[in-house]
C-alpha cells in the first residue's frame, strides 16, 4: 500500500532530510585516508542525536550501525568497524538514515578517499547523475518505472550495470514503504505518480556485471565479480510544481 503524504507530513520530511543530508555532509570533510569506518558511524550518530533524531539504520533489521559504509567492490550494507581504515585511492559509500517527529529520511553517496582513479570518479559521477536523470521522470502522472528505465539507460550508455537484486523504495514513518522502485526496466509501468508520493531513488551502479552475492556476515553485499560499485540516492517528494529532493544540497 503506498502512503499518499500530507504536506504537513512533507514537511515534517524535510526536516528529517535536512539532518541526513548535513549529516553526510560532515562525514565527507572527515573522510581521508587512515580514518576508521567506525569513526565515521560515531560522527554520523553524534550529530543526528544531536539534532534530536535518532539514526534510522541502527536497529533497523538488527543492523549494527548508524551508517552503511561499502568500500570499492561492496554494493550495499558496509558495516562500520575500528579495524576498517579507509586508505588513498579507495572510494566509499556511505548510507545514512534519520527519523525526526516520526518520519524518515534517507540518502547516500559514494565519496573519494585522498586521490582516486580516474576509472572510479567517473562510476562516481555517472552513478551520481544517473539520478538527476532519473528524478528528471519524478513527475505528476508520470509512470514509476519512467524513472527506473532512463537511469538504467544512462548507466548503460557508459558500459557499466545496474544492480536487479536492490532497489529503491517508499518512505515515510517507516524507512521502506511501497512502492519499490527499481533502477531498470521499461517505462511506462508501475503506479502513476501522484502528489504526495514520496519514494527514496538509489542507483546502485557497477563498473563490471550487475550480479551481487552477500558476504559471511549476512549484511555486506559485494559485486560478483570483484569491480567497483557506487551508490548514489536522496529521498524525493513527488509535488505539483515538480520532484522536491528533501536530502540534497549540491
């Protein structure tokens, strides 16, 4: 069942963005080489606290965490550990969630450690714009998989793949609400989009084939065959006057 959102709830979203985008905002100036990813989930969780929010991830399925923190061929669902150090040339993404006056928001970004290949800041920016193309589709009486079909056509065009396996989703009082929202498939399809949908887009893109697996811990997921993967996602409300992106900044 998709949750159709007030604008009093809307704004109450934005409000829960405002301290997820802050939040990733302030653990890109800490993020360099030789910092642990359990550094980083004390930072994100500290500030969120701070802000009275409390952080989505932690809890959330058992997850250990505040943030996800996935490093080069991990996909999705890094957990943070004092024995992780982040060293030059890695890239990694980081997953954050907040839940403020009841409601959720949620975004991510892959971002460089020190200086980092070529090869990986261009999956960074094709995963990062593969978004806006998508959320270009986020429209009143568009169809959901209108989004879906341009990012995977985007990604595509550049040799690279979408991940099948995870999707975006709705959001709201809970983190993942209807409907999901793929990174792939034909326009055209899905639910119309209405005024007062919200819905979290997240291309998850990978350098090599788009088949995971998930690591012994039973929360890491890793590209397959071993490439980089970028992750790249805001939380978007689907308005009159168009998409609004309650976690973006820049």
């Amino acid at each position: 069942m998709i949750f159709v959102k007030t604008d009093l709830e809307i704004e109450s979203m934005r409000q829960a963005g405002i301290v997820v985008r802050d939040t990733l905002l302030k653990l890109e100036e800490a993020i360099k080489p030789g910092i642990t990813t359990a550094e980083l989930d004390n930072i994100a969780e500290s500030y969120i606290v701070k802000c009275g929010a409390k952080p989505s991830f932690k809890g959330f399925y058992g997850f250990p965490a505040s943030i996800c923190t996935s490093i080069n061929c991990e996909v999705v669902h890094g957990i943070p550990s004092k024995k992780i150090f982040l060293r030059e040339g890695d890239i990694v993404s980081v997953d954050c969630g907040a839940l403020l006056n009841g409601y959720n928001g949620d975004a991510a970004r892959t971002f460089a450690v020190g200086n980092i290949s070529e090869e990986a800041q261009k999956l960074i920016n094709v995963t990062r714009e593969s978004f806006f193309k998508g959320v270009e589709n986020a429209k009143v009486g568009k169809r959901l998989t209108d989004i879906s079909s341009t990012i995977q056509q985007y990604v595509e065009s550049f040799g690279y793949s979408v991940v099948r396996d995870y999707v975006g989703h709705g959001i709201g009082k809970k983190m993942h609400e209807d409907p999901e929202v793929p990174n792939f498939g034909k326009p055209g399809r899905g639910p119309k989009l209405i005024h007062g949908m919200v819905i979290a887009i997240e291309p998850m893109v990978n350098i090599g084939d788009f088949t995971i697996k998930v690591k012994a811990n039973d929360w890491t997921v890793v590209t397959e065959d071993g490439s980089l993967s970028a992750h790249y996602e805001n939380t978007v409300a689907i308005l009159k006057s168009g998409p609004e992106i309650l976690t973006w900044s820049r």
